[in-house]
C-alpha cells in the first residue's frame, strides 16, 4: 500500500515535495527583466550602435562642459580680464571650430587618415621643439606656443599624431606578416620615446602616460607578448622615479596624494579643495552655478579640477552621469575595434579609446584622491582648445570608422540624407541626388 503526500500545487522541492506557488508579481517582474534586457541587447546590436554612441556622449559630454566651464571660470575670468564670459567664450569659439572640424573627419576616408599621421607626427615634433626654446611656461610646465590670438599646446596633436602613425606602422607589418615581437618596435619605439622625453623636458608627466597609454593600447591590439609589456613598464616607471626625483614638486606632490591633509595649506592645499568641493555636493549637489570653492579657493577649477567643481554643484548623480558617459564612449569605440576587420581602423580605434578614456581616468582619479595629481584636463569638459580640438577630430575619425561595420552603410542610406545634406538641398547647393531626394524625382 502506498501512501501518497498530498499539498498545495507549487513547484517541487529537492526532496519531491511542492513549494507554494511563485506570486503573480514576481513572475511578472521577472518577464518585465527578461522583456528589457532582450530589447537592450536587441539595441546594441543594431549597425549604427556605435555611431550614435559616439554622436551622443560627445555631444554630451561638450554641452555639459562649455556649461561647466562658464560656471567654473566666471570668478577667476572676471579677476583677470573683467569679463566674467571671457574664457567661456574662448572656449565656445574652440567648440564652434572643433564640431565641423569633427564632422569633416567622419567623411573622410580611412586612406587619409594613415597618410595624414606622418606630417603631423612630425609638426607635433617641430611644435615640441620650439616650445623647448620659446615655449610659455604656467605653473612650472613649459608646454605653450604663444602664437597671438591663441596659445598652442603642441603635445595635445601630438597624441592624436602617435595614433595615426602608430597604428599605419603596425596595419602595415601585420598585412605583410611581420608579426614578430622585435620588428614591432622600430620605428615605433624610438618615435614613440622622442615625442615623450621631449614632452618629459617640458615638465608634462601627465601627457607622457597618456602616450605611453597610446604605445600599450597599439601594441596589445596587435598582440604583443606579456614580456614586452612587463620591460616596458619597467622602464617607465624607472623613468617616472627619475623625474619624481630630479624635480622637487613632483616629490611634493607624491608627498600629498598620499596624505594630503597633512599639509593642507601648502602641496596639498589643491587636493584638499577640490576632495572639499566634491563632498559639498552630496547626492545631487548645490545647484549650477552655487559651487564656493570656485570663489578662488580651488585653483585650476576650470581646467585641472573641473570635476570637483561638477560634483559640487551637480552631486553624485552629475559625476556618475559624466563616469557612464565615458564609459559608453569607451564602449562605442571598442565595439567599432572589435567589429571591423582592417588592422589600421582596430588599432586606431583602440588607440583613441585608450587616449580618451584613459585621460578621463587619469584626470578623475587625481581629483577624487586615488591617483597623484598629473595636470591633464578631462576631455570634451575641461578648459582648452589645444585639447579640445584634437579630441574631436579624433571622434570624428571614430564616427568614420563606425561607418565601416557590418550592414552600417546600408543603415545609413536607408536612413536617407542627413541635417547637413538637407540643409544644403534647401539652398539648392546639394547636388542633383539631394534636389532629387527633395523633389521626390
């Protein structure tokens, strides 16, 4: 004789018995995640992903500094020139001159861009060489080119000049099979050494790790060995302990990043003010435009230390807004590396990503405390039109790369013609395909 269990329906337990049944609202909530993520997933996969990733946190990201730095520097700008709107207005013409520079970059086609790295690698050497001997110095680095009616940064093209050339030397080797990890390295090793021991010279130690960040990012792209990686590290921090020592500021602040309360008024005074900034913005902040550090408290608050200033006056919620903003940027880019199958446009791409979000990481973690202070600004956001303008062309060759995945193109016309082209047929400057587009002829 058997005995049977009975019990409510449910589902059956490890022993065979039945559970009570799932709630209607967990089983509901459960469909609503499976529903959202299929459809996110069903979104990144789409051709034109990338592109618009691209499009959209840069211009983001550029909105969101153009309005950062008209609050960040209207205190100092007004000490100086008295005109609060000054330098806001610098940087407004930078980003009027760098958006149709970015846009002319996303049409131009791949073979410029490996023949365009050579001559400007080479003015960027020319550049860092005069500053050398005339260069303008701020705040003991010699990085400037005073040429009038602005001032020029020459390690700033140079970056984007490392990229292009770098990434054109190595396609070049990998399409005729010279993969072998010695052939890697010349010329792109002493180019690469040249332009960061002349940029070294000037006192830029936060542009050098940029460039050694450009070097890696090639050669892990084209598959360099763990060994070469672990040597060239090596070297570079011997050379970074060098500098540290050769330069007593640098050791000063070494000193305050890692106790920067400890002098509060003197190599850690920078820190100090802007670890004060972020902390008064709590979760959403003061309000735009109420930061108090700004009121010459903060030194560099426009450029080094925006974020800080962004964080006081936005709270977390800006500064994690303006972390996933890079972050998708970052995404765009790999996605763009990871999905095409020309050598040049994958180290490019991850060469750029490893420029700008490595900059961004740099830049973020000196100002929250977990790195040393470096000087370099936060792209697309901080103060500058050296940076500003070579950051967006670089984007620009992104957008262009974007266009080059699979079923991209294809998207793309079917979308039919752009603001641009539409603006243009209106004018009747748009060429018979766009008037025939109009006319529905």
């Amino acid at each position: 004789m058997t005995t049977e269990t009975t019990g409510s329906p449910g589902t059956s337990g490890p022993s065979g018995t039945t559970g009570p049944p799932a709630e209607p609202g967990t089983v509901r909530r459960k469909g609503w995640v499976r529903e959202q993520t299929g459809s996110l997933m069903e979104l990144l996969d789409r051709p034109l992903t990338s592109y618009y990733l691209i499009i959209g946190c840069s211009a983001l990201l550029l909105a969101l500094g153009l309005m950062m730095v008209l609050s960040a520097s209207s205190i100092e700008a007004l000490e100086e020139t008295g005109d609060p709107f000054s330098w806001f207005i610098r940087q407004s013409f930078s980003a009027a001159l760098g958006l149709p520079l970015m846009w002319i970059c996303s049409r131009l086609p791949q073979r410029f861009f490996r023949l365009a790295g050579y001559p400007l690698m080479a003015l960027s050497i020319l550049g860092l060489l005069i500053v050398m001997f005339v260069g303008e110095s701020h705040g003991g680095a010699q990085r400037w080119l005073d040429l009038g009616i602005f001032y020029l940064q020459p390690s700033e093209p140079a970056k984007f000049g490392l990229v292009l050339w770098g990434a054109d030397l190595l396609a070049r080797k990998a399409r005729a099979g010279r993969i072998e990890w010695r052939r890697l390295l010349i010329p792109l090793m002493p180019g690469t050494a040249i332009v960061a021991i002349m940029v070294m010279l000037g006192s830029d130690l936060g542009t050098t790790l940029v460039l050694l960040l450009i070097f890696l990012s090639l050669l892990w792209v084209v598959g360099a060995p763990i060994q070469l990686f672990a040597g060239i590290l090596s070297v570079s921090v011997l050379a970074a302990l060098i500098m540290i020592k050769v330069e007593p500021y640098r050791m000063a602040r070494i000193n305050s990043f890692l106790d920067p309360w400890s002098d509060a008024q003197g190599a850690g005074y920078q820190a100090v003010q802007g670890q004060i900034a972020l902390g008064s913005g709590g979760w959403f902040g003061l309000g735009l435009g109420s930061s108090r550090q700004k009121w010459s408290w903060l030194p560099h608050a426009e450029s080094d230390f925006i974020f800080s200033i962004l964080g006081e006056e936005l709270g977390l919620a800006g500064t994690l807004a303006v972390v996933a903003l890079f972050g998708l940027l970052g995404y765009a880019g790999l996605r763009v590396a990871s999905r095409v199958t020309d050598p040049f446009v994958r180290l490019a791409s991850a060469a750029v990503v490893a420029w700008v979000a490595g900059q961004a990481i740099v830049n973020i973690g000196a100002v929250i405390g977990v790195l040393p202070i470096t000087g370099i600004p936060l792209p697309l956001v901080s103060y500058g039109g050296s940076a500003l303008l070579p950051t967006l062309a670089a984007l620009g060759m992104l957008l262009s790369f974007a266009k080059r995945e699979p079923g991209a193109r294809e998207a793309l016309a079917a979308r039919g013609p752009g603001p641009v082209a539409r603006a243009l047929s209106w004018l009747g400057l748009g060429g018979p395909k766009a008037k025939s587009r109009r006319t529905g002829r």
